[in-house]
C-alpha cells in the first residue's frame, strides 16, 4: 500500500503544460558503449525551468485551482522547485514565495527571482528555510507545497514513469535521483505498474545519505549534515510518509561517491553533449561503481535537471 494512484497519475498529465510532457528518451550508443550497458537517457532539462520539476508544480496548483483554494503558494527550496513553482504559478496567477538557505546556490536564486518569486533568504540549511516557509503559510493563509511530501509533486513525477513505459523495449533498470523521493516513488510506482519486473534503484550521495540510510534501516534515522555537490538531493532528513512509499516501491537504494559524480558530468557531456547538474548524473555514478551489477543490461536514467552555474561545470568537468 502507498499513498500513490495510477489513476490520479494518468490524470495528472493534461494538467502538465506540453512543455514538460513527452521528454526525449532514447538509447544513447556512445554512452552505452563507455558503460557496458545499453543506457536510455530520459531528458527532463529541455524546458523553461531546465528541470524535471514543473510536472510536480503544475499538479499542485491545478488542483488548487479546481478546489478553489486560494492564490498565493509558498514552499522552501534548494532551487529547482523554487524555479518551477514561480514559473507555473506565473503563468497560472498565483503569488509564490520561496524560503532558501542564505548558501543556496546564487544561480538558482537569481533565476526563482527571475521567474516572479519572492525569495526570502535563511540562514541555515534547507530544514531551516523549510522552518519559515511554515510559519509563511501559517501567517498569510499561503498553500504551503513542500516536495514529496505534498503527493501531487509525486504524482507529477510519475508521469515521467508513464513515458518511459511507451518505450519499446524492456527495462531492465531505471536509476532515479534521490533527494526528498518524489521521483523515486512517483516514476517508480507508475513504471512498476506497466513492468513490474524492472528493478527501481534509487541514487543518493554518500554524502548526503538520509533518506537512502532510512530505507536500508527501514525506519527514519538522523543523519549528518550533507556536504555534497549535488545541492538538488542535499537533503539531511527523510519524510516519513515518503519513506513508506519508498519502501514499497523501491527494489534497492545506492549511494555513490563525489568523485563518480563528477566523472558522470564528464561522460555525459562527453558522449551525449548533454551539460547537466551533478544531481542529474548520479544514475551513470551509479553503473560507474556497479559496473558488474549493470553490465549488459538495458538501464533508463532521469537526468532530472541542469541548473548549473557554467563556471562551476567548468571547473568540475575541466573543459
């Protein structure tokens, strides 16, 4: 049992805008070819908000259009879903205030308020910004959309799994992203739903391991503070309903190294010409340290974002 539905899932995707629907996913040879794997890269970076996560932001707020709520939304973020939720709640007439931690990355600061968000900066991390987006919405009366606990962000993800279920291959494995787990559990359970035999493995920094180190333990356990390049899954705790889906969705969670990372960056770029945030190529880190476990089979990966600041690609990367 989970809190997600197929149904609600296969209905969540007209109330998607077409520029988030229906990404390029395709099996990339020069990739394959480098990881003794034959790779599906599913490309979620080519829209208005580089990012998987205006599915999820799009459900939210036609849900809150159909019941009438009201227009102003509030959420914390890392950037990404700040970004998504001033783009679509531009364009949908909605207020969007977003809570960030005084050390988000100033890329994705700038374009949320680029996107018509007032972005109200924190000091601490991202459980701090979470703090005073609560009180936000507590105050003003401002929906509160907090990722992946909010089931609409899930379910919005889940569309992705319904695309990748057009394919006309078998998957053999799909390697989601990690961070607060909407993706893991919304592209999870909707593939599943048409191919039960893939194997769902979700990625995770080993130095940001909260909710990878919750799921192996079956449990919610503390985790440190993470201390990683992938701001997008820099997450230091695990909610617990999502951790519930997790554990019925997920075959396996993987943690991988900052080094793996960056050389996934490396290949990807190298191989498929695509620039993506270190968020986005934990799946290739992933095959990298399991190259055995992955070997010849057929393997989907999300590149779930490229909000990343061009010098910053340069210096990882070291074009």
């Amino acid at each position: 049992m989970t809190r997600l539905s197929i149904d609600r899932i296969k209905e969540a995707v007209p109330k998607i805008g077409g520029v988030f629907r229906n990404t390029p996913q395709y099996c990339c040879p020069h990739l394959s070819s480098a990881l003794g794997c034959r790779i599906i890269l599913k490309v979620e970076t080519l829209n208005p908000v580089r990012c998987f996560k205006g599915r999820g932001t799009e459900v939210v707020l036609a849900n809150l259009e159909e019941a009438g709520g009201g227009n102003t939304v509030v959420c914390a973020s890392a950037g990404n879903l700040g970004q998504a939720l001033a783009y679509c709640g531009n364009n949908r007439g909605f207020g969007v205030t977003v809570t960030a931690s005084s050390a988000a990355n100033p890329l994705k600061i700038e374009r949320m308020r680029a996107l018509g968000a007032t972005v109200v900066l924190v000091e601490g991390q991202i459980e701090e910004a979470l703090a005073v987006a609560i009180a936000h919405s507590q105050k003003t009366g401002a929906f509160l959309v907090e990722d992946s606990k909010n089931i609409d962000t899930c379910e919005g993800a889940g569309t992705i799994g319904l695309e990748l279920a057009t394919l006309p291959i078998s998957l053999d494995s799909v390697l989601i992203s990690l961070g607060a787990g909407a993706m893991a559990t919304g592209i999870g359970f909707a593939l599943k739903s048409h191919s039960p035999d893939t194997k769902v493995c979700s990625i995770q920094p080993q130095n940001a391991p909260a909710l990878t180190r919750s799921y192996l333990a079956g449990e919610v356990v503390e985790s440190l503070p993470p201390s990683t390049i992938a701001d997008g899954v820099a997450g230091r705790y695990a909610i617990p309903d999502v951790l519930a889906d997790m554990l019925e969705i997920v075959d396996d969670a993987l943690l991988v190294e900052e080094d793996s990372i960056v050389e996934g960056m490396k290949l990807l770029y190298k191989h498929s010409g695509l620039i993506v945030e270190p968020a986005a190529a934990l799946g290739v880190a992933s095959i990298l340290e399991n190259p055995d476990r992955f070997r010849g089979q057929t393997v989907a990966t999300v590149l779930c974002g490229s909000n990343v600041a061009p010098k910053d690609f340069e210096n990882w990367v070291r074009l």
